[in-house]
C-alpha cells in the first residue's frame, strides 16, 4: 500500500458494521482527512481490546454483521486510500480464501494482533500487505525482524496494554518509536490510547503518523453521526499538522 | 455412536509421543503461540523457567515433596466393586477427588506457582469456570505468600458460589466478567487482556492445557503425575499390569492430559469424554482461541460459540492442542455424553461406590456406564478412569435437578 509521505499519516479506525450507516461515518473519516483507514472484522473474542472496541463489535454481531456483508459494503468505498483491515488470528487461520477474499473487496493491507513472527509466514507474501505490530517489550532483535518483514507500515502499540483512550500518551511511546524509526523504513505509526488532538500531535512528532480507534468508536457508540464524526478527525488532522 | 473402533496407533515408530512439543509448541499442525507481541517476551520466560526447573532436580525434588505434604499424594486407585459387578469390566477410579481443593487442578497449579516462586512474581493471575482451579490459585497462593486475583465469568459465581467463597476467604480477589455467556470463555478472555498489562509482577496461571506455548505442554508435565501414579499401580492392581481403556472427561484437557500420558507409550486404548454441549474435538473446526490453534466450535463466519454443559468446568467451546493431535494420529478417541447421562452417573456412583463424584468428572463415569452397556466396552475390560473431582460444589446444582 502507498502512504504518503509529505505529511504525517492519519489513520482513523471503525469496527465494521457496529451500526447501520457505518460506510457514511467512514466516507466523512476519509473527507475530514484519513490517509488511510483501518476497517475491524468483528471477532467474538478481541483480546486485545479494551471495553470500547469489545462494545462495538458486540454491537456488530448483535447486529448481524458478516465477514461477506462488511466485505461487499466496503467494495462500495475501495480505491479512495488505502484500506486496511484488522482481525484476529481465528478468521484468519480457518479460512484458506481470507486474504484473497479481502483482496477482492479492496482492502490493501490486514493486521493480525495475535498473529506474531512465529506464527505469520504462511499469510506473509499473500496479495495483501501483512502489517506487523510491535510493542513496549518487544526485544531490540524482534524489532529488527518485525521491520524486515512487516509490508506497508510497522503498528507501534504504544502501551502494554489493551485498546482504549488513555489520558496522557504512554511514556513507553516514545522509546518504542525511536527504536522503531531508527531501524525501519517503512512508516512507523504509533496506535493504542491516542484519543485527544494534543495527542495525536506530540505521538506524530514521535513517528509517521497516528492509529485512532477507541476515540473513534466511543463517540459511534454514543451516536455521533458522520459529520459530528468527521468534525473531530478534522481537530486531530489540524492538530497533526501544525505539529 | 457409529466407528466405535479406536484405530491402532499408526504414529511413526521413532516419534514419541506426548514429548517436548519444541520452541515453537507444536503438536502436530495445533499448539504455537498466537499472542500479541505484548505477551511474546512473558511467554518466553515461562517457556525458559519451566524448561529450566523441569530439568531441575531440586525444583522436581521440591515439587514432589509437597504434592506429598500438602495435596495428599499419591492418590489411591480404588477398585469401583459394585459398579464393575454391575456393568461386568473391572473399573479402577484414580481419585484426585481426594486431593487437597478436591480436584487435579491443585496438582498443575501447585506446580506452577512454585515455578512463578522461582521466577521472582508476587502475584498470580487466573481463569476459572467451575472455579475448582480459582480455588486452586488461591490456595497455592496462601501458601506461597503470593496475591492471587481470579477472573471468572458471572454466570459461573452464581453458579460455582460455595467456590467464590472459599476463593475470598483464602484472601484471592475474585474478579466478575460480564461479557459474553459470562462463562469461561469470557473469563480466559479477560484474564488475557489484564495480563497484558500485568507482565512485570504477575504470572499467568492458566488451568487447562490451553493457551499459547509453554502452557499446554507445562500444564500436561504438572499433571502426568496423575498417569505415572496410575500405570505404577496398575502394575500391582491388574494381572495384565496395564489396562484395556483409560477414560478422563475433556473440558480443557488437562485431567486428561495428564492421565494419559502415563499410558500413551502402552497398548492402553485412550478415551477422552467430553460435553455434548462443550466438545471441541467432537464438534470444533479449526482455529485460533486463547494463545493457541487448536479445534472450537464455531460458526461459519469464525465466531466462536458458547458452549453449553451442566458441568462449568467443561463449558468451554475448544480442546487443548495435544489432544486434536492425539485423535488424528490415532492413538486417542473422543466422544461426548449429555447433562442427562451425567446426572444419572452421579447417582450411581454415589449408590454403588459411596463417591460423589464432580460433575465434569461424571462424563468419564457417564461414558463407561454407556459403553459397557451397549457393548463398546467388551465384558471383562479394565478401566482405569480419572476421577478428577469431588462433587461439594455440585450439591446445590444437582439439588436442584434430582
Ligand atoms: C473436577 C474437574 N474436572 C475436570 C475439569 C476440566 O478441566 P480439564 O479438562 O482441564 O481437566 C474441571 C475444570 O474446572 C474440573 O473442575
């Protein structure tokens, strides 16, 4: 996938299908100023979230909200910004046509938390972007691998923790991007706890850009229409760019 | 009940079975380690202290000792007389009903607890259903010096409540979990996410042959004391020195695990008996839950289902990695009873044997009763079957069925 790299990246995150209109919110996420756009497959167990995203994707199974109904939704979006998808390892490792499948809908790239270097070869190299995460604890050694073989970008996870909004930017931010930045090309985005514009903007003074989820969803959750929304995004995207 | 036939073990000679899985925990295509990278460098250290202490004669010498001392090892295996004149085999139980806590969870966590010791961690984390390896936790906890917090699923309190008491009054924290079937698929969840952000002080004390490397393989090392015990007194309590058939109920897989282990190298036929509504091996597709890849129920679209059982203990929709192996080898079979047949099994074992038996344990009881009867098992088999559980924390539910 093509990140831009005159500015730094915004990536604003949405749980397929948590409610109706969904793709509207996700048309006013990419006007408001989305680089990108990461895009849940809701899975019963997320472990790695917190209370927010859990909410959200209970939201969308309760919902009735399927791999093949998010897919053909997502289809109507493609070919905007590059669209990248996250799951767990569960939808993945069943289901031979995964990768191929969320191809054909468009997305560019696939984030796969509980899918480590030990146990991701078999879904590198597929026609989809396999972005890898690193975290607080990972090892100077991993990080070396996570750069070499992480496509598109390197998913800083800012906390040793779940997902969830956070009111001061983890310390732990700071070491990881530096250590990541040093040694990576590709860009470095850091994710995890980023919910205010002062936020997003000291985390994009530290890397390549900024992954929104749980702001994002929370407000969802508690009605926010596409353009309440997109207002938002557009305050982390100023904020982000004045620096 | 169709293929009732247990295919002879066609495992290539020189490859033992129910051995080291290796670094990356595979048992066969199942097992691994499908954590975040979050829980990469914990598990990793797991993985080496166990490896460590496991070699260690002095952690094997102080293990022993107080699976002496203070679970009340060994355990007896106990001739079921009235119930092997009724169904006509010879049925052996291998009691860890007597353990100290009542069930085989003490063994895995006496052993894990020792090894968190030996780490430098103050304070342990767990899952729980029925709450037998809460219960567990706590104990090895208070006599370690160690804190001890405990998740476990809402439904399971009010269920499991004589066990939440004894959690609190042996000074664990008892954490509620309201996601879900609030059972303990959704108590696994939540004690994962804590863990991640616990890794510095805390150790992971999972209670089944489950999650991510080194667990399911540590797990079933902590428990084959249950089937090392048992092949020893085979030797003396049967003619033949080995069984026919070795029989322990599946939530997990650890009871299991660890009984068949002492047999996997012996021409014992292995049956592991899961829930109708919890059966993993039976029903599961492949997939990845808890750390690990291994068979769940679930449906078409990846979502993994509730599983359904009268024994909170085997309410989990996945089986642990060893076993899928074991059954596509050959060398294990799986079946499954339901609530019906296990109630019934409770009762007749309390008439004919005087043991009130765990409800998760009643499935391998349910199983045999079944399988003499219709033939399955051939008259004059001998049984070795794990009694995993004592049936204390039963009385309410089971008052309320009878
Ligand atoms: C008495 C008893 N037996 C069996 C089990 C199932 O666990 P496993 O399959 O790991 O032995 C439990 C779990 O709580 C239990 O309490």
């Amino acid at each position: 996938m093509k990140l831009p790299s005159d500015h730094k990246i915004l990536m604003p995150y949405l749980t397929g299908g948590a409610v109706a209109d969904w793709t509207d919110h996700l048309r006013a996420l990419i006007d408001a100023g989305a680089d990108a756009i990461e895009i849940g497959l809701p899975f019963s167990d997320p472990t790695l979230d917190g209370a927010t995203i859990q909410e959200a994707t209970h939201a969308a199974l309760t919902r009735g909200a399927t791999l093949r109904g998010i897919l053909t939704r997502v289809s109507e979006v493609a070919g905007t910004v590059p669209l990248v998808a996250s799951t767990y390892a569960n939808l993945v490792v069943r289901d031979r046509d995964f990768c191929g499948n969320l191809r054909d809908a468009g997305f560019d790239g696939l984030i796969v938390p509980d899918l480590p270097l030990e146990e991701c070869a078999e879904f590198e190299n597929q026609d989809l972007d396999l972005v890898l995460l690193a975290s607080p604890a990972t090892t100077d050694e991993r990080l070396d691998e996570i750069a070499r073989r992480s496509r598109g970008f390197v998913y800083a996870v800012t906390v040793m923790g779940t997902t969830g909004e956070r009111e001061t930017l983890a310390a732990s931010a700071a070491d990881l991007a530096r250590r990541l930045t040093n040694r990576c090309e590709l860009p470095v985005l850091l994710g995890f706890g980023i919910s205010t514009p002062a936020q997003a903007a000291q985390a994009a003074q530290l890397a390549d850009g900024v992954v929104i989820g749980a702001a994002i969803m929370r407000r969802v959750l508690d009605g926010a229409g596409p353009a309440e929304l997109g207002a938002y995004l557009r305050s982390i995207r100023e904020a982000m760019d004045e620096g | 009940m169709g293929d009732l036939l247990i295919r002879p073990h066609r495992a290539p000679a020189r490859v033992q079975l129910m051995d080291d899985p290796g670094p990356l925990g595979r048992f066969g295509e199942y097992g691994g380690r499908y954590v975040p990278e979050s829980l990469i460098g914990a598990c990793r250290q797991v993985e080496e202290a166990f490896r460590s202490a496991w070699a260690d004669p002095a952690f094997r010498n102080q293990l022993a000792g107080l699976l002496a001392t203070h679970v009340g090892r060994p355990t007896p295996l106990t001739p079921a007389v009235r119930l092997s004149a009724e169904l006509g085999v010879t049925l052996l139980l291998k009691r860890e009903d007597l353990t100290h806590t009542g069930s085989h969870k003490i063994n895995n966590v006496i052993g894990q607890a020792l090894l968190a010791t030996r780490m430098g961690h103050k304070r342990l984390i767990a899952e729980t259903g029925a709450g037998q390896h809460g219960v567990a936790t706590a104990t090895a906890a208070a006599m370690f010096g160690l804190s001890a917090t405990v998740f476990m699923g809402e439904r399971d309190i009010e269920r499991q409540a004589l066990n939440v008491f004894r959690m609190r009054m042996l000074g664990a924290e008892v954490v509620p979990v309201r996601t879900g079937a609030r059972t303990l698929k959704d108590a696994t969840s939540e004690a994962m996410r804590h863990w991640v952000g616990a890794t510095e002080d805390s150790y992971y004390c999972m209670g089944s042959v489950l999650g991510p490397m080194p667990y399911p393989w540590m797990v079933r090392e902590f428990q084959r004391v249950i089937g090392d015990e048992a092949r020893r007194q085979c030797a003396t309590a049967l003619p033949t020195a080995v069984p026919d058939y070795v029989v322990a109920c599946v939530g997990g897989g650890s009871n299991a695990a660890g009984t068949f282990a002492g047999f996997v190298d012996t021409t014992a036929k292995l049956v592991g008996v899961e829930a109708e509504g919890g059966a993993g091996a039976s029903r599961g597709t492949l997939g990845v839950l808890h750390g690990v890849r291994s068979m769940f129920l679930q449906d078409d679209d990846g979502q993994v289902l509730e599983a359904h059982s009268i024994a909170a203990g085997l309410d989990y929709p996945g089986i642990g990695p060893e076993h899928v192996h074991l059954r596509d080898l050959g060398r294990a079979r799986y079946v499954t009873v339901d609530d019906a047949e296990v109630v019934e099994a409770v009762v007749r074992l309390a008439r004919t044997e005087g043991i009130v038996a765990a409800l998760e344990s009643a499935h391998a009881v349910a199983w045999v009763i079944r399988a003499a009867a219709d033939g399955t098992l051939p008259a004059g088999s001998t049984v070795v079957l794990t009694l995993s559980g004592r049936g204390d924390k039963d009385i309410s539910a089971l008052k309320e069925l009878l």
